[in-house]
C-alpha cells in the first residue's frame, strides 16, 4: 500500500477523534469545611459551597456554582463542587463561599477567600467557618408590614391573588405566594439578601394560585440581593437583575 493511500485511510479516524476534546467540559472542586467550636451538629444542618467569579469589580460576584450538601456526621464536612470549565477565564479570579445552616438560619459562614482554579491556585479548599449572627435589620427597610408582589419576572400579577412577604428581625421571613403559607429563614448583609429553605402548608388550590406560587417561590430562591426604589422593594438575582417588585402592604 503507497504512502498516499495510507494518508487517505487515516484522515477519517482523526476526523472522529477530535471533536472527543470538546465534551471533557465538567470541572471539579474538593475540599472541607470546619469550625473550631465544640459543638456538635443536629440533625437537618446544610452546608453550601458557592464557586463566585471576582473579575467584574462593577457588579455583583456572580455565582457560577453551587454544592448543597446535607451533613450526616460532624465536620469537617467534605465537598464535591461541580462547574462548567467553559465559564472559567484563566484570566479571571475565582473564589469559594460557604455557609452552614439549620433549619434554614445560617449558624456559620466563611469570611475569608478561598482563591481557586486560576493565578497559581489550585482546585482544592480547606474553608474555615466562623459563627453568625442574625443581623438585625432596620424597620423603616424592611421589617413590618408585610411587603405585596406586584410584578414577577418582569410579568404582572394577575387577578386578585396576593403573594406578599414579611420581616421580623430576627432573621425570619413569612407569607404566602398566593395559595399557601410559608415560613423561611433569610440572611442579610448590607445590600445582599438570600432565603433559606421554606416550610410551607399544603392545600390545593386553583390553578392559577398554584403556579403563581410556583413563580413566586422560584425568585426568592434566585434572590441575592436587594434595594428600595420609590417606594418599592426590589428583590434581585446574582447578577443584580430584578427577580421581584413588591410595594408596602396594609398589615
């Protein structure tokens, strides 16, 4: 067989080999994370890891992943963080976050960098926890009446069921989102906002009431910041896109 047939016999196996590559695109961060206290954790508690992107100083670190993981024994607590490699800029900065809550308040958080992946660090993370505390929040903000979804997404709501949300401040959020009561955790930090996990009745109701809730639930659980515009309060996403108007409401 001549050298030119061989070359033309090859050519197809390259072809199928190359786009191969293209499909290695999960990514994986390892690690631990403890606290130095004694104390022992109960049942229920929840450690979450967020990988955040650091490059853009002119908006908000977005989050590129989250771990979630339900703790079974005591810490150190190890973790499995799964991102996208596409989202990765090798000229970007990259760090982890993570909190760990009980029954929705978070008990301890990390408040140092953990730098990852680019500029000489690496894809594992030892993050050290330190005790918080629920931060009170002024009652002219947010705390008191009760604060009604007026818009959703972007969409209106329709008809006349209410979706409606009210602070104490002692860390604990309650409403509806148009069918059943909730009752959740929140954690505040300045101008950042997040809801823990909500526990809810369970009533059917009509259609429309339940999908409203379904969309309702949905943005708290984008929600990662907030601010107060004319009036209103405006619940946004990790990209400071706003998930949710709400308008003070009789109590």
């Amino acid at each position: 067989m001549n050298a030119t047939r061989r070359a033309a016999i090859a050519v197809p196996f390259v072809a199928l080999a190359a786009p191969v590559a293209t499909l290695a695109q999960d990514g994986t961060i390892t690690g631990t994370a403890t606290y130095r206290e004694r104390i022992a954790l109960p049942p229920g508690a929840v450690l979450e890891v967020e990988l955040r992107e650091l490059s853009r100083a002119d908006a908000p670190a977005p989050v590129l992943a989250t771990a979630r993981i339900e703790t079974t024994g005591q810490v150190p607590i190890p973790f499995t963080l799964r991102f996208d490699l596409a989202r990765i800029d090798p000229r970007g900065r990259y760090t982890l976050a993570a909190r760990l809550s009980v029954g929705g308040q978070v008990r301890f958080r990390s408040d140092s960098a953990h730098p990852v992946l680019t500029q000489g660090a690496g894809s594992t993370a030892e993050i050290l926890l330190v005790g918080a505390r629920p931060q009170a929040v002024a009652s002219e903000d947010l705390a008191g009446a009760p604060w009604v979804a007026q818009e959703i997404g972007g969409q209106p709501l329709a008809g006349t069921v209410r979706a409606d949300i009210t602070f104490d401040v002692q860390g604990r959020a309650h409403g509806t989102g148009g069918c059943n009561r909730f009752n959740s955790g929140y954690e505040l930090q300045g101008s950042a906002l997040r809801f823990g996990p909500a526990a809810q009745t369970n009533m059917a109701c009509a259609e429309a009431a339940m999908e409203q809730q379904a969309r309702f639930h949905a943005a708290l659980a984008a929600v990662r910041g907030w601010r107060i515009e004319g009036g209103r309060l405006l619940l946004t996403d990790a990209a400071g896109a706003v998930v949710m108007r709400l308008v003070a409401g009789l109590r």
